[in-house]
C-alpha cells in the first residue's frame, strides 16, 4: 500500500510540474506577443494621412541573415556607415535620375540597412538636403514609407537569407533609388 501511495504522489507531483511549465511558456509567449507588437508600434510615421491614419512599417516579419543577425549594435552600425560611405561616394545627388533605376547594390549592403531598421537605431544618417538627390527629396513622408515597406516586402519576397555573406554580395538586385530611400527613411 505504501509503494502505491508513493507513485501516486510521483505521478500528481509530475503533473503539477507539467501543469506550471506550460503556465510559463504560455504566459513568456504572451508577453513576447505584446513586445513585438510594441516594436512595430514603436516605427510608426509620426506624420498622418490625411484620413488621420498613421503610415507604419511592417518590421516585425522581417527575417536577416544569421551574421547580421549575430551583430552587436556597434558592430552594425558601422557596418551600416560603411554602406553609407559608399553611397556618398557614388555622388547619386548630381546624376541624373533615369540614373537612380540602376540595379548596382547587393542584398549583403541591403540586409544591414534594413537590420539597421528593424533595430530602430537607423540615426547615423546626417539630415543634410545635399546627399541625396532631388526626387528623393521631392517625395513626401507617406510615400517614403510606403515605398519603404515596398523595399522590404521586395527583401522578404526575394533574398534567401540563408546565403553566405559572399553570396549574397553578388546578389545583385537593388537599384540605387532603393537604397536612397532607405537611408533617406
């Protein structure tokens, strides 16, 4: 009688324990809900619609390569102003914009740019008229983060982020309007 007394609390002690894992795991997937949906929150455009709705981008479905996913935010960011570097080098503000529809920028520069987004710290980029050409500049903020959110539906939709970093340098699939307009973003 005793050995089956003994089982009998084994067994309701390994459901008690069954029973607070899954109360745990259920209450960390709540609250990993609620933290994506503070990030996504957290980009919305502070400008309104006129129908007073606000222009959002989509982040959170956004999947990056595994060594850009691996980076520190030092490590990205000067990743990123390495990009930028280049892209203020190319001299896109004095070309002319049947220039800016040239496919020469490959998914490795884009998946730090858009990791740079998705990060929220997208803030080394100097608010300065001069560096970017004047049919970035002559759009308006809607249009910027819609086409922003075009970009990154393109990414989703197109770069295996699977790839090595090699790999995806010669993926060469990004016009240089759209890297303008997510520096520009």
């Amino acid at each position: 009688m005793s050995t089956l007394l003994i089982v009998g609390i084994i067994i309701i002690l390994i459901i008690a324990i069954s029973l607070l894992v899954i109360l745990f795991n259920m209450n960390n997937n709540a609250n990993s809900s609620k933290n994506n949906k503070s990030i996504n929150n957290s980009v919305v455009q502070k400008e309104n619609t006129p129908n007073n709705e606000k222009i959002s981008l989509d982040i959170n479905n956004i999947a990056l390569p595994k060594k850009i996913k691996q980076m520190d935010s030092l490590s990205l960011s000067k990743a990123a102003k390495n990009v930028f570097e280049s892209f203020k080098a190319l001299d896109y503000v004095n070309k002319p914009s049947s220039k800016l529809d040239k496919i020469e920028w490959h998914s490795w520069q884009v998946s730090l740019l858009i990791a740079i987004i998705k990060s929220q710290k997208g803030y080394f980029v100097p608010n300065n008229d001069a560096l970017f050409h004047e049919l970035i500049l002559n759009t308006n903020k809607d249009s910027i983060v819609q086409a922003t959110q075009k970009i990154i539906n393109k990414y989703n939709n197109n770069v295996n982020i699977s790839k090595s970093r090699d790999e995806l340098s010669h993926d060469i699939i990004w016009s240089s309007k759209e890297v303008s307009m997510l520096f520009y973003y």
